[in-house]
C-alpha cells in the first residue's frame, strides 16, 4: 500500500468533504467530460454554458451517474446556469448560484473557449478578434476574479484552485491564428499572474495546454483535407479522447493545496506542435 506523504507530514486533506467545482463551457466537449469526470470522482458541480438545452443534457449524465442527488443531505450534487460568462453580471450571478446550490466553491476549471476561422490576418474582422478575446481571456479574468472573492479566507473561504484551460497555441501558433493564438498567450499571462497572487490567499492557479483533444473544435483535423500547416499545406492530424484530458484535470484538482502543477500539456502523442510546427 502506498505511502501517504500528506498524512505523514500532517497536511489537511484537500479538496474537503462536500467539495464542489465550477465548470465553464459544461455543455459539451472537454467540458462536459470533465463536469462528469469530477462527479464521479465525488465532486458536486455547478457547469455552465450558453445553450440551457445541452446544458440539460450534461446534467441528465451527471445526475445517471452513481452517488448523485437522491434527495439526502449527503448527495452529490449537479446544477446548471446558462448564461453568456463574458458579461460580469452573468459571472457575479453564476458564482452566486453555484455557491446557494453546493454550499461552496473548492475549484473553477475555466474551460470555456471558442476559436476563430483561418482568416489571413489583411481580412480578419475585428468582430473575430474581440471574440476571442472576451470568451477566451475576458470570461477568464471575470471567472478567476469572483473565485478569489469566494475562495479568500479573509472574505470566509477556505482557500482553492483554478485550472485555466490554456493552448499549446499559445507558445506554438498555427497559420492565421491572430485572436486565437494572442487570447490564449493572454490566458498564460493571466494564469501565471493569479497563481502568484494566489498565494498569500490559499489559492492554487493551474493551467492546462491541451493539444487536439476530441471535440466539436477539433473537428475538422481529422476529416477531409485537414487544417493547414506552417508550411502552407492542409493536413489531417491525430486527435486523442478528451476524456485523458478531463482525467488530467480531476487529477490536479485533488493535490492539496500545498502543491500546484503551474503549468501542464497534455497531446496527441504525434500531432504537429512543440515538435514541428511552425
């Protein structure tokens, strides 16, 4: 049986008992793998999304899941609020839903995103770019903000986490990526600024870089003529099951706050990136 270092060396057991998480962009995706990854794992979840139908459904999974609501105080619990989190009173209302319904909040996976057309950069509309950067950083800021106001110790909180989700494309950018790729190195930024700040509250600050994960964004990677390359050519590439990523992120979630993996890449082992792009 393995050691418990934790308990040797006499460190509070994290996440508590009844802990409960955010998920942004709950509705499908790495998102919804991951509200449901967390749940089986013995969190309570509170996702969120725009679309309150598919919203519905994850909770439907959630709630199929054993160990979910059944009416007793001790239940796992599952909510939803749909709203648009690049708006601040969406998010001070979220944050305020999930913290009535779960009766408090230990971790945010900022996991909501959305990515641009390939759009040479004389074309790109600036409706694209602010797209970008309201949904993948703005929605990030406003998200990790209210989760220090809830985590804080000195605001009554017991301290927590945030794992950001980030991109490999951040440090390596695909062609014609602009708004995409400058949110994203944005996130970097952002992550590595809360995680600093974090500290004097008990808040650990996480990011994931996922490459080519399974979803309705990745898509296109691996049919028809594929998605360009640094070299001008269109090439299919391998996409991984997004349920290795949301295993990735339950792992994280549950080291104790002692201990942060600040930064974290999880890929499709022979996708271009790191490693022969750009």
């Amino acid at each position: 049986m393995p050691l418990d270092f934790d308990a040797l060396a006499g460190v509070p057991p994290y996440p508590p008992a009844g802990k409960a998480a955010i998920v942004t962009g709950g509705s499908s995706g790495i998102g919804r793998s991951t509200a449901l990854a967390l749940h089986r794992a013995g969190w309570s979840v509170c996702i969120t999304a725009r679309r309150a139908e598919a919203l519905e459904e994850t909770l439907r999974l959630m709630r199929a899941q054993p160990g979910s609501a059944d009416g007793s105080a001790q239940a796992l619990k599952a909510t939803s609020f749909a709203g648009d989190i690049t708006s601040e009173e969406t998010v001070l209302a979220l944050f305020k839903h999930a913290y009535e319904q779960l009766g408090q909040i230990d971790l945010v996976f900022c996991n909501a995103g959305v990515s641009t057309a390939a759009v040479p950069l004389f074309d790109l509309p600036l409706a694209d770019w602010n797209k970008a950067v309201s949904t993948n950083l703005t929605a990030t800021f406003l998200c990790a903000r209210e989760a220090f106001r809830y985590m804080s110790p000195e605001r009554g909180g017991k301290g927590g986490r945030i794992i950001v989700n980030g991109s490999i494309s951040a440090a390596v950018p695909r062609p014609h990526s602009a708004p995409y790729t400058a949110s994203k190195h944005g996130c970097t930024g952002l992550t590595k600024s809360l995680a600093l700040d974090g500290r004097a509250h008990n808040i650990a600050v996480s990011q994931i870089d996922i490459g080519n994960a399974s979803s309705d964004m990745t898509e296109r990677m691996r049919t028809g003529p594929g998605v360009m390359q640094a070299d001008g050519s269109l090439r299919q590439e391998p996409v991984m099951d997004r349920e290795h990523a949301a295993r990735e992120v339950v792992h994280i979630a549950e080291m104790p706050l002692s201990v942060n993996v600040q930064f974290v890449t999880i890929q499709a082992t022979k996708m271009p990136s790191m490693i022969g792009r750009g």
